[in-house]
C-alpha cells in the first residue's frame, strides 16, 4: 500500500507554522516543495501525481471525509467536492456521522499548486454556501437556534459571523451581490432579499406566492441567479425575477413543475407534468429572460446533463430529442439518439454539452457518441460499456471518473487521452470509493474523492 502520508508526495517539508487568531481560524504554512510522479502502468500522456492530501491524515482522526462546501456540514453533507477560486482550493473536512453531518467540522484552504493547507476555521452548523466568492469571500448561512451568515476569506481564512432575522434555507452569490431566500415555504411564503453581507435587503426584497415542504427546499440549486435574472425553486413551484429589481417575470400557478433550471442568457427550462403521476413528464418548455414562452416540447424526455461548458453561451439548446435557438426558440434540429430506451422507460442521453459538441452515453445500446451542437450530426460512436461521467471539461477534453480510474476524452473525437487507474495511486479500494469531483487547474486536475484530494499535473 502506497504511504498514507498526507504529503506522501512531497520532497521536502520544513517546520509547519501554526498561528491561531482570535476570529478562531488557523494560518498554517507547511513551505512544502512537490515532486510529480508518474503514475505506476499509465501512458506518457497521462499526468503525474503532484500532491496528496488525506482526510484522516490531515485531522488525525479515524474515517475523516472531505465535503463539498455547497451542500454544508450539516444534513446535506458527504458529497465530495470543492470551490476552486484562484489558486486556492476551498472545502469540508470532518468525520461523518449517522445523521450525515460532520463532526467537529472545518472549513479549509488548500494550495491549488502544492496541496499545502494553508488555513482553516471552524465550520459547524453550516446549512449550505456559495460556489462563486464574493469580494474575495465564501458565504455560507447556518440555521438552528437562531440564523447566522457566515463568511470565509479566501485568502487567510478568517471567518465572520453575523445573526440574522431572516429565516434564510437558501443563498446564492454572484461577482457583487448576495441574493438570500427565506420565509416559511409550507404557507407559501417566501422571500428572496439582494443585498451584502451587513444589509440582505440593501438593494430589494421581493415576495412570492410559491411554496412547498421543507424536504424539498434546501440545497444548492434553490435559488439561482445569471445574466440579470433569478430562479427560485420550491419543490414543484418556482418563480422567475428580475435580478436587479427582485420584479416577478413569471410563477407557476399550479403543482405540475417537475425540474427547472436558468441557463446562459437567463433562459429557463422547465419540464412539466400532468399534475397527476409526478414522475412523469409531459411536456418541455423555453422561456425568455422576460418570463415569456419561447418553445413547447411535447417530450417525455427531460434532459439532465452532469457537465456545461459550451463555447458560446449564445449557442442552441436542447429539449427532449430537438435543440432549440435559445434567443427566438425556433426549433433548429432533432436526433433520436438524444433519448434512451431502458426497460421501456425514456431517459435523457445526454450526458455533457461542451465546446461545440453533445456528449452521449446509451446504457442500453452500451455505446457512447457525439453529436454536433450545431447540426445535431453525429461525429463519432463507440462501443462504450463503462459508466464514465465526466464533471470537468478544458478545451475539448472532458474528465471523470467510473469509480475505478480517472479517464480524459476528446469529445470531438472520441478519443480516450489518458486514464489513470485508481487502484496504481492507492492500492485502498476506499480511499477513491465514493467517487469525486475533478476541475481543470493550470495545465493539469484536481480530484477529491471524500478521504483524499490529488493534485495531477503533465510529467
């Protein structure tokens, strides 16, 4: 088994220096030097692991996971995951529990670079926070005696904590203004406020008559805001604003919401139900920044892709088998093969939409393909029988991993790159179990499973 070290990859490490502050965070500064080494059975194309950072190792206590920050420390958490702003990797660290909230939980800084924690601060109680810092913070919201927002430099980690009135299950953050959802959504009311950290009303508060039950409305997709417009989602009600004045474009006015999403451009998509079998999807609609119906899709199928990054945000967009000009709604192209038919059942084919290219995955034709954006033509098909998920894209190569290795793509060929197997950088089958999250950083990945984050980096 390969060293558990949490630097296990480090040349040389001098004296770490520890200074605990009174806002209760901790600078740690371990002044580390990384060697990348190649990856025991890979291809020369394959990256080398820069750095290793091990959750038990780090905290020194038994089991410890990583979290993704966006889901909390409390209820929601275990999912692996991190913000990555800059040079500095933020995330989760604690021991789970039964009731999936980590115990004795903090938040912590980690060198995108070398793997070196450069702080962390205490993060218990954490409900849910931001994944895009604002003035060069993280913000989160806790909720149990009372409402607090909390706050973590991204920089030096020093945290801040403020009580709040607001009944806050739900934030979201862009590059200058916080946006908060609050109220009781059982009685139907909810308010969202813009505002900043010291004021959430500073800008509006704006009301809606949506609701739904409490199991339904905390998580990180709750209230989304883009390109000057809001989404906020209640379980099988939402409503679509204006992001500057908080004005209410549009609102559901019955129980038939099966999912939506604000896309690019402030475009919504929403599938809808017959209000009677919720699983069921009925119909796909396009609306405008302005609330408004651009297109109505009669598909069964609902598109749910794991991975976004088009060249042009301006570009098509897809419901059920058919792309659709998401400016006017005209109904450019259809392909078949965007559905999948599984035990009689229709499900979504479409597993990511990057540069210009539709990632497909059949299960049950175990084949995987890709198809132009633009035309809807298909590019490539091959014989594919693994559960690949890519999660990150850099140019036209897409990562993820099918709990077995880390493999790169050329989705405009079909081609694999590279693929590092997890068991030739952990001989433990649970150290990379749980499976993880991957981003593109510089000219190599970040991968954290929720025991241990690599750092992969060109030999």
């Amino acid at each position: 088994m390969p060293d558990k070290s949490t630097w296990s990859l480090i040349a040389a490490a001098a004296v770490a220096v520890v200074t605990v502050t009174a806002a209760g965070f901790v600078m740690v500064d371990h002044h580390t030097s990384p060697t990348t080494k190649k990856i025991t059975g890979t291809t020369a194309d394959t990256p080398g692991l820069a750095w290793s950072l091990d959750a038990a190792e780090y905290l020194g206590r038994p089991f410890a996971d990583f979290s993704d920050p966006r889901d909390g420390s409390s209820y929601n958490s275990g999912t692996p995951g991190f913000v990555l702003a800059g040079d500095t990797l933020v995330t989760l660290a604690g021991v789970p529990t039964e009731g999936y909230e980590l115990d004795d939980a903090v938040m912590i800084g980690v060198d995108a670079e070398d793997g070196t924690v450069r702080w962390q601060a205490p993060a218990a109680d954490l409900q849910q926070c931001s994944g895009e810092p604002l003035d060069g913070k993280l913000y989160c919201f806790t909720m149990g005696e009372g409402y607090e927002l909390v706050t973590y430099d991204i920089e030096s980690g020093e945290s801040a904590r403020r009580p709040i009135e607001e009944s806050v299950f739900g934030l979201t953050t862009t590059e200058d203004t916080l946006y908060v959802v609050e109220g009781n959504a059982e009685d139907n009311e909810v308010r969202v406020h813009s505002g900043t950290y010291d004021d959430v009303s500073a800008n509006w508060t704006q009301s809606f008559d949506i609701g739904g039950v409490w199991e339904e409305v905390f998580g990180r997709d709750i209230l989304t805001v883009t390109d000057g417009v809001g989404l906020v989602k209640t379980g099988i009600e939402m409503a679509q604003f204006n992001a500057q004045s908080g004005a209410e474009l549009w609102k559901t006015d019955d129980y038939c919401l099966y999912a939506a999403s604000l896309e690019s451009g402030g475009v919504v998509m929403q599938a809808n139900t017959d209000c009677e079998a919720y699983n069921t999807v009925t119909e796909q609609l396009l609306r405008g920044p302005d609330g408004k119906v651009l297109a109505t899709a009669r598909s069964r199928v609902a598109q749910n892709p794991v991975l976004e990054d088009p060249s042009d945000t301006d570009g098509p967009i897809i419901l059920g088998d058919a792309a659709y000009d998401r400016a006017t709604g005209e109904r450019l192209w259809a392909n078949a093969d965007l559905a999948t038919d599984e035990q009689g059942s229709q499900y979504g084919a479409v597993t990511a939409v990057v540069g210009d290219v539709v990632y497909l995955r059949d299960p049950a034709k175990t084949t995987a393909s890709g198809i132009d954006l633009r035309t809807g033509k298909q590019l490539w098909q091959r014989n594919s029988e693994e559960s690949f998920t890519p999660t990150a894209a850099d140019g036209s190569v897409i990562v993820g991993e099918d709990r077995v290795a880390l493999t790169a793509l050329d989705v405009s060929t079909g081609r694999v790159v590279w693929m590092a197997p997890f068991a030739a950088i952990d001989a433990d089958p649970e150290t990379f179990a749980s499976g993880g999250a991957v981003e593109a950083y510089g000219d190599g990945w970040i991968f954290s499973s929720d025991r241990r984050i690599i750092g992969l980096e060109p030999l």
